[in-house]
C-alpha cells in the first residue's frame, strides 16, 4: 500500500530536469511510516541511516496526525556533469502546502528553501545566468498578475495620445523596482483624470512619489523569492526588475495607441472628455472597491508602538532618508519647470491656456 501511495502521489510531485531535459520517472524506494517525533531527517547523514534500519511495526497502533511518511526518490542522469532543476508540483495536495526543502551540496554545504505551493523551478546549484532568466520571468509574471499596478499604468497613460509625452512619467516610475498594490495612487489618477489639470510635470512627479509606494511593495514580493536565486543576489534582482520594466513599457505601448485610437473616434472635445471621465471613474470604483477590502484587513492588525535600544536611531536614519527624498523631489521639480517637459497639458482644453 505505501509504495503505490508513493508512486501515485509523491512520485509525480517532482518534476526534474538535467541541463533542461527531463528526467524519468523516479523509483520509489524505502516508502515508510515514521512517528511525528522522530528526528532523522534534521541531517542527511541521520535520514540515511534512518531509511537503512528497520520500518514502524505493522502493530503499532498511529494515528494519522501523528506520522510522517517517508521515502527516498532515486532518479537516474544520464550526463556526467549533471545541471539539475526540479520543478515542484505539491499544491494539489492540500489546501494549503508548504515545503521546506534542504539541499545537499557534494561538499556537505545546506541550502534551505521554504517555499508555499508551486514555486516554479528551482536551480539547485544556480549560475548567473540561470538567476537572471529565472528572475526575468518572476518579473514578468508579477507585473502581469498584479491589477492594481495596471490599473495604474492604466490611469497614468490615459491622457496621452503620443509616446513621447508619456515617457518621462513611465521611466521616472520604473526604477524604485515597480510595482504592487496601493490602490490610494490609483484613485489620485482617476480622479486627477476627471479634473482634467494634468500636465506632464504634474504626472511625473506624482509617479516618482507613487512609485516609492510601489517599490516597497514590490521589495516584500521579491524578498521571499530572492532564495531561489542561489549565491546570485544581485543578479536575481536586476532581472526581476527588467522583466518588470519590460512588462510595463510593452503594456503602456499598447494602451497608449489603443487609448489614442478609441478617443479619436470622438466627434468634439468636449464628447472626448466625457468619455476619458467616465473610463477614469470605472478605474476609480475598482480602485475603492480594492481599498475598502484592503483596509477592512488592515483594521484587523492591532498596532502598537514598541521603543526598543536602537529605535532612536533608526528614527533619525529615517528622517535623513525622508530629508534626502524630498531634496531629490525638489530638484526633479525645478528642472522639470526649467525643461520643456511642463511647457504644455497632456490634453489642452479648447481656447485655453497650458498651465504647470
């Protein structure tokens, strides 16, 4: 009975590849029962002496809370010098899945992985290369899989109808990482929208600051993957970001002409601004809808301020950050005033003058 539970359930949960190639099918060996107490599996020493000595009596009365199953995979390489991935698929089996997986180098060295669901692959022993096209992708799928931060590139394009008005706001934006979910930003676009007084000075410093607020969200989604990435931290960084930028300038392509297109269909001004309302506001219902859910959670956290040694100082690194940011502000500022970026509205009103 345990080694065709393994084989059916286990087995297949470990999808692995060497040099990109997949690996059979593994043969289960030693499948056992072992009491919640037991402790060999804490080295890979102990846990192979463990499989080796004699399995739980077939008496022993255990319940199903109480025990551990265990086994041994054995996967056969064909190459020499093998370059192993694994991909786990561990997420159907249980409503909530988390591993804690230990990986053994050939020189006895641990690396430890802690990870919920299907992580996606998992280079065992990762080169540069490998963290960069693995993390290239986890930005692309990030930014691909958050609304909240579409939905504000969308707000952010949608009064441009030219690439070239829409460039400084985008790059300013992308480099504090990009991205996650401060639904606030959004409606401060939405509603920016409906009264109609951007310019592109206006909207490059307003995504300057908002993109601090989305570089710190995008910092907690990334800290948690960053294990993935092997002794190539830097490297799983600057990818994860270009895959996010990546992804955020090919979507700001798109709407940018899809938005130019749709408007131009508009027979007056004043039936174009009507529907740029009407588009910014459904934005902004989505944006309350997100925000009235998000705080009900927030609420729900009991907050309490906590002086430990240390926390003085670290006020006063924090207020020299916040010094340091608003001089950085400041300046971008002033030299948006001075460049033609502020000269002109992203859409001038008929009749009317441009403002900054």
């Amino acid at each position: 009975m345990l080694p065709g539970a393994a084989d059916h359930w286990i087995a297949g949960g470990f999808e692995v590849y060497d040099h990109g190639d997949p690996v059979s099918r593994p043969e289960v060996d030693q499948p056992r029962i072992t009491t919640i107490s037991d402790q060999s599996f804490d080295s890979y020493r102990s846990a192979i002496d463990h499989l080796g000595a004699p399995p739980v009596a077939a008496t022993e009365n255990l319940f199903l809370d109480q025990v551990w199953f265990d086994m041994r995979l054995r996967y056969r390489l064909a190459s020499q010098q093998p370059a192993i991935t694994i991909d786990p698929k561990v997420a159907g089996w249980g409503v909530r899945v988390s591993t804690d997986l230990k990986i053994v180098g050939a020189g006895g060295q641990v690396r430890s992985l802690t990870f919920e669901g299907n992580p996606g692959r998992i280079y065992l022993a990762p080169r540069w290369t490998d963290a960069g096209r693995q993390f290239m992708d986890r930005g692309t799928r990030f930014v691909r899989s958050t609304a909240p931060l579409l939905l504000f590139l969308f707000c952010l394009v949608l009064p441009f109808r030219r690439y070239r008005p829409a460039i400084p706001p985008v790059v300013v934006w992308f480099p504090p990482l990009v991205a996650a979910l401060e639904v606030v930003a959004i409606l401060l676009a939405a509603f920016a929208n409906i009264a109609d007084r951007v310019t592109p000075h206006r909207r490059t410093v307003f995504a300057c600051c908002a993109g601090l607020i989305f570089g710190s969200s995008t910092a907690l989604a990334l800290e948690p993957a960053l294990q993935f990435g092997g002794s190539h931290p830097l490297v799983s960084v600057l990818a994860f970001c270009a895959g996010a930028a990546s992804t955020l300038v090919a979507a700001a392509a798109i709407m940018i002409p899809v938005m130019s297109y749709l408007f131009s269909r508009a027979r007056t001004e004043r039936i174009e601004r009507i529907e740029r309302v009407i588009v910014s506001a459904l934005a902004a219902d989505t944006a309350w809808g997100w925000l009235t859910e998000r705080w009900s959670q927030l609420a729900k956290i009991p907050f309490g301020v906590v002086f430990e040694t240390g926390a003085a100082a670290m006020l006063l690194r924090a207020l020299a950050g916040l010094v340091l940011l608003a001089g950085a502000l400041w300046f971008l500022n002033e030299w948006l005033k001075s460049s033609r970026l502020g000269d002109t509205e992203a859409v001038p009103p008929p009749g009317g003058k441009s403002t900054v």
